[in-house]
C-alpha cells in the first residue's frame, strides 16, 4: 500500500460520507464497481487519473483536492461559513440603505 494510496482513500471516503453517499451511490455516479471503490476507500488499491476525475466528478469536487493530504475543512462548514458572512454582509447593506434613504428622503 501506497502512502498516497491511503491519502486518496481517506480522501475519498470523507467526500462521500460529507455528500451523503453510500458507496454504492458513489460506484454509480463514477462509473465503477463497488468492489474497486472499496479497495480505493481501504487504500488496498491506486486509482488510474481517469477514476480520480470520475470519482472527483461524482463528488463535485476538484480532482487534486482527492490528492491533498492532512484534515480538509468540511465542504458543509465552508457553505455554513459563507452564508454566515453573506447574511451579515446583508444586514450591513440594509443599515447602510436605510441610513442613505432617511438623510435623502427626509428632506
């Protein structure tokens, strides 16, 4: 076993368990046999590039991000996160439109 066998692996099983994917799911999406993501999920067996896009594909993900080793930040925090800060940035708007409206309009 590969060291970047277990990456891709490791990798691979927390992007379909972050999407909600059964490993069944995921072979069909990508287009290969449940056994082979098993072993690819076990880091028993290397993808070819080709299964690396097909997997990266089914996941919605960049392929190189199947590559990148140490704990990636959650895709559903980073959603979390961005709609956080899009709602604030909204309230802002909002203060700064009322503030606009009341020095123009009251006059």
């Amino acid at each position: 076993m590969g060291h970047i066998q277990k990456v891709i692996g490791n990798n691979v099983k927390n992007a379909r368990t972050q999407a909600g994917y059964t490993q069944q799911v995921l072979a069909e999406k990508a287009d290969i046999s449940i056994p082979f993501l098993a072993q690819i999920e076990n880091g028993s067996r290397g993808p070819s590039l080709e299964v690396v896009e097909k997997l990266a594909a089914a996941l919605q993900i960049k392929p190189y991000q199947l590559l990148l080793e140490g704990k990636a930040e959650p895709l559903a925090d980073r959603r979390n996160i961005i709609t956080g800060y899009s709602k604030d940035l909204r309230k802002e708007i909002d203060k700064v439109i009322k503030q606009i409206e009341r020095k123009h309009l009251s006059d």
